[in-house]
C-alpha cells in the first residue's frame, strides 16, 4: 500500500479541536471542519456524479481528495485515499452498530499487510447526550487527542456518522 500524507502531522503533542458545521463561511461542500482560527481544514462533498447513493469525499482546505467514503451493499463503509475506490487503494472499512436507543457505535477495521477480519482495530462513539439537553448533529466540537490516527480518517468517521443512517 502505497504512502499517503496526512494534512495534519499524525503525531500532535495537543489536543486538536475542530468545529464541525454545514455553515461555515465560504464552505461550498456538504460539511466542513474549521480550526479554533476559523479557517477551513476539511470539505466534504457529496459525488453527484456517484451512481451509489452515498459517496462522500473528505477533501483538504485546497479541494484536493484525501479519503472517499461509500456505502457497500452489505450495509457497511469503506474509505479508500484520494478520490477513486480501487480496491489497493482501500485503508479502511466501517461497521456501524446500534449499542443503546441513543449510543450509536463504528467499529473499524483498518486495511494493512496484517488484515484481521473479525476483530476492529478500534471502535469509536459520539454522545448524544449532554446534561439531559441533546446536543444538535449539524454543528459541534470535535477534539482529536494525540495519538497515531491521522485527521482525516477521524473526518470521514464523523462522516460516516452524520450521514451513514
């Protein structure tokens, strides 16, 4: 599998917050994450073009394509880098559970050389809840904690998320 660059570096000694909206100034994109500054990190766009009825390309602040995400048959995701979805191109697939009435969960299960089929490499949530007052989907906060994952596999879980029902 061939190297790809992250936007961010994947190693931050800090957290990162990025502001999650489908409002951001000038976002000609379905979705944008912006920094604390404002500024657009990434787009999503829906893939008219796509026969599939779901395809999302998360997309630097320049518009280049770094990860597509699509819906396969089997009810689950795949995310491949840049903008097409060759099989050798495939870093990673999604499995989307329902935990409680309110706790949806993805398991992921990243593509290497080592592949375990059955077991996710991690497993990730989103709140609903806050203080008994639900938090709105179509704008938040999401802070990304040091780590080795690259930003923009986080993005295109929240897009997974937001739009993967």
């Amino acid at each position: 599998m061939a190297s790809w660059a992250p936007v961010y570096p994947a190693v931050v000694p800090i957290p990162v917050d990025l502001f999650v909206s489908k409002k951001h100034p000038g976002l000609n994109g379905d979705l944008g994450f912006a920094d604390s500054l404002g500024n657009i990190v990434f787009k999503v766009n829906f893939d008219k073009s796509s026969k599939s009825s779901f395809k999302r390309v998360v997309l630097d602040a320049s518009g280049n394509p770094l990860i597509t995400v699509f819906r396969d048959g089997k009810g689950s995701w795949q995310g491949f880098k840049g903008g097409d979805n060759r099989e050798e191109d495939l870093i990673f697939r999604v499995k989307r559970t329902v935990k409680k009435l309110t706790r949806t969960e993805l398991e992921v299960f990243l593509v290497g050389e080592i592949s375990r089929v059955s077991t996710p490499d991690f497993k990730t949530s989103l709140m609903y809840k806050l203080h008994q007052i639900y938090a709105r989907r179509s704008k938040f906060r999401l802070t990304i904690f040091p780590g080795s994952v690259d930003h923009s596999l986080i993005a295109s879980l929240i897009v997974i998320f937001l739009y993967g029902q």
